[in-house]
C-alpha cells in the first residue's frame, strides 16, 4: 500500500533537512557542480526508491527513479563539461604554444633581415670605399702620367731651345770665322801684291 500523506511529507522534509547541511557545505566550497553533490543526490534518489519499493509505493519509486536519472544526466553534462573544459584549455594551451611559436619565428625573420640589412649595408660602403680608391688612385696616376709628360715637354721644350740656341751660335761663330777668314785672305792678298809691287819696282831700279 501507498505511504500515506503525511508520513510522505515527513519524508520529504526529513530528506531536505539530511541534505541541507551538506548543500550548504557544498556551496560554500565551490562543488555545486561536483561529484560529492552527485552522489548525495544518487543517495537521495536510492532513499526514495528504496522506501517506494518498502512501502509498495509507486510514486516514490518513481520519484527515485526520475531522481536517479536526472543525477546520471547531471552527471554526464558535468563530465562533457569538464571535458570541453579539458579540450578548451589545451586549445588556449595549443594556441598560445603556436602564438609564442610564430612570435619567436617573426622575431627570428626580424633578426635576419636585420642581419641582413647591415651585411648589405656593408657590403655596399666596402663597394664605394673600392670605387672611391680604384678612383683615387687613377687620378693619381693619371695626375703623375700628365705631371710627367708636363716635365717631358718642357725638357724636350728647354732642349729644343738650348739647340736652336747653340745652332745660333755656331752660325754666328761660323760667320765671324768666315768673315775673318776672308779679311785674312785679303790682307794676305794685298800682301802678296804690295810685295810683288815693291820686287817690281825694286827689280826696275
């Protein structure tokens, strides 16, 4: 036969009042949602199906076992929830993991390209330094090449002079030579004749 009335709501209010204190304790702590809860919910829902079944009442039994249900859903929903909680947090693990990867890479490429850059830089100001020298050092030579060929000139030019100049000069000592030579000749000439003369006239007396 079916619990009466009044004994049932005796048993209902007994069953809220066992509970209260550990509900209570439960949520103090944080574990709402926690195994504990769980299996004092099962426990209530064993209580109500056990006393169904002892006083042969249906709605208990019923009761229990809609209880018992609920506590295994209660308790699947927690699992999948712990579990995407699980997955979510090795995904924000993973996630970071490849943020941190791909900071590192990017830091990495910064690095090289900056490298890179200076080698670049480098090699560019080694290039104009060679131009700049190689270009030196032809204006130099071309600056001793004319410098020369300057001295040159104005050696061939100073001996030219100096020829023209002794030419000069040989053709003048040449002139006053010849000039000498004939006025030798002609004083000789007058010479030889003067003593003709005087061996003419001598020979006449």
């Amino acid at each position: 036969m079916a619990m009466p009335t009044i004994p049932k709501t005796i048993f209902n209010s007994s069953l809220k009042l066992a509970r209260a204190p550990l509900d209570v304790a439960l949520g103090a702590l944080g574990g709402s949602g926690s195994g504990a809860k769980h299996l004092i919910d099962r426990a209530e829902a064993g209580a109500r199906s056990a006393t169904g079944v002892l006083f042969a009442d249906p709605e208990l039994r019923e009761e229990g076992r809609a209880a018992l249900l609920a506590t295994k859903e209660r308790e699947r929903a927690t699992e999948l929830r712990e579990k995407a909680e699980v997955q979510e947090r090795e995904a924000e693990e993973r996630q970071a993991r490849a943020a941190e990867a791909a900071e590192k890479a990017a830091a990495e490429a910064r690095r090289n390209a900056e490298q890179e850059k200076r080698k670049a830089e480098k090699r560019r100001r080694e290039r104009e330094a060679q131009a700049k020298k190689a270009e030196a050092k032809k204006k130099e030579k071309a600056a001793k090449a004319a410098s020369k060929a300057k001295r040159s000139n104005a050696k061939a030019e100073k001996t030219a002079k100096l020829e023209k100049l002794e030419a000069k000069e040989e053709s003048i000592a040449a002139k006053e030579q010849a000039t000498a030579t004939e006025r030798e000749a002609e004083r000789l000439e007058k010479a030889a004749a003067a003593a003709k003369e005087a061996r003419k006239n001598g020979d006449g007396g």
